[in-house]
C-alpha cells in the first residue's frame, strides 16, 4: 500500500480533490491519502510552497507529495515529477517545490512531458486531475521517474527567504505563512541573532515582548514566540497578529538587534 499526501487551494466545497483522488484510486486502488490541506490560501505558490516544505518530512520514506498550487495551469508552465529526501513529488513547475529542495540538495528533479501517462482529454483548467493526479499514480506503481521526461535542470525557484543585514544592528526579514489563527510565521531563526537580544518592526510597530507560549501575555498583547517550525512567529494573545498588524505572506519586517 502506498501513501500520497495532497497539498491544495481547492477549497473543501467543490469535486476536485475528490476528482484527483478517484483518478488515482483507478490507476493503483491500493493507493492511501492523506490531505495535508486544501487551504492553502488561492493561487498562494509561496504558501504552499512552506506548508509543503515543513510537512513532507514527517512522512515514511517514499511517501508521494502530490502538490497542486496552479494560477499558470494550461500556460506555457511546465510540469515536474521530482526525488527528495526519500520522498517523491508531483507538481507544476512554479516554485511549489523550491522549499523543499532547499532542504535536500539531492534533489532530482524530471519535466513531465510523457503524456501517455495523462488522463485524456486533457483539460486545460484541471491538470491537477488529468496530468499531476494520474502521474502521482503511476509513481505509485514504481515507474522510474527518468521515463515521464528529460530531466528538468531549472526548475523554477522561489527567492529564499529574506534575512538580509541592512546595518550592524539592524536585518531585513520577512512574514514566510500566516496559519489559521493569524500568527504570522517569521523568516527569522535563532542562529540569525547570534543570541543578541532583538525587537521586531512590523505594521507600524515595535515588538520587543519575547513570550515560550502562546498562553503567555495579557490578551490582545503582540509578542513573539518561537515557532515549532524552527522561526520565530509574531502573535497575538487570543487575538489574528495579521489582522493586527495587516501583514500577510511576502512582506517585509524590520529587527533592530541589541
């Protein structure tokens, strides 16, 4: 029995992620899921991207990532099958899979051209369920990956997060995810700091309150805690720190170091 996750902007109220699934189920029928999610906030490349990054790797080796996070489907973008770490992934060429193979630079990456292996018609609004689903499939049923196509050198990169110094005292970081209760996931981490004290400005605001919980703080109080995923994360006590602070996914943040 082998295991695919599914990572999406799909929506629960719609057929699609059942579309890809059943697609899948008629190719191998001893397929299992697991829906990492279907949230991920739409046409957000670089959110998915880090849900993407910081939950593959808590699966068994071999595990299939099937990622579809599409604005450009039916373009000129292309489409990638790829090995990392152990795992297999299968998604568009739009950056989804940068994260990941920031992690694991024995990352070998296969263009997707081999459209024997697709569900026809091929829609051209729908490839999640006539190209990545039946591709994620046929992976599943150990076709080699080098026979979906040539392998793809350039795939397409997000920028890395930004942790730039600015001045002696002072870095440029930037918001990598805001979760479902608003905290706003950093791309700052304790090795950026040099264990120097820090406050963060963002939204108009200066953070210097350092908190090893959420529960900790009096309510509506903005602080900052670290992350479990290895970030520090801006939050607010019962409250949306990106409702707060109106930041979202991309923008940047200042931290004066002490």
């Amino acid at each position: 029995m082998r295991l695919v996750t599914l990572t999406t902007d799909f929506g629960l109220a719609d057929y699609f992620v059942a579309a890809m699934k059943g697609v899948m189920l008629e190719t191998n029928p001893q397929l299992r899921f697991v829906d990492i999610t279907h949230l991920v906030p739409a046409r957000d490349i670089r959110s998915g991207a880090f849900t993407l990054s910081q939950a593959y790797r808590y699966f068994p080796p071999a595990t299939i990532h099937l990622a579809v996070v599409d604005p450009g489907v039916g373009t000129a973008r292309r489409a990638l099958v790829a090995s990392a770490g152990g795992h297999y992934f299968v998604a568009p060429d739009n950056g989804l899979i940068s994260r990941v193979l920031e992690r694991e630079p024995d990352g070998v990456v296969y263009e997707l051209t081999a459209d024997h292996y697709y569900r026809k018609p091929v829609s051209g609004t729908f490839h999640g369920r006539d190209v990545f689903a039946p591709v994620a499939a046929w992976v599943s049923r150990d076709v080699p990956l080098h026979q979906f196509g040539p392998p793809l050198l350039d795939p397409v990169k997000l920028p890395p997060p930004t942790v730039k110094k600015l001045k002696d005292n002072l870095i440029q970081a930037e918001i990598l995810a805001a979760d479902q209760f608003g905290n706003l996931v950093t791309s700052l981490r304790p090795e950026d700091l040099a264990n120097r004290s820090f406050k963060i400005l963002a939204g108009q605001r200066e953070i210097s309150q350092f908190r090893a919980t959420f529960g900790e703080g009096a309510a509506g109080e903005v602080f900052v805690v670290p992350g479990s995923a290895g970030y520090y994360e801006i939050v607010v006590r019962d409250g949306s720190a990106a409702a707060v602070l109106g930041l979202a996914p991309g923008k940047a943040i200042g931290v004066v170091l002490g």
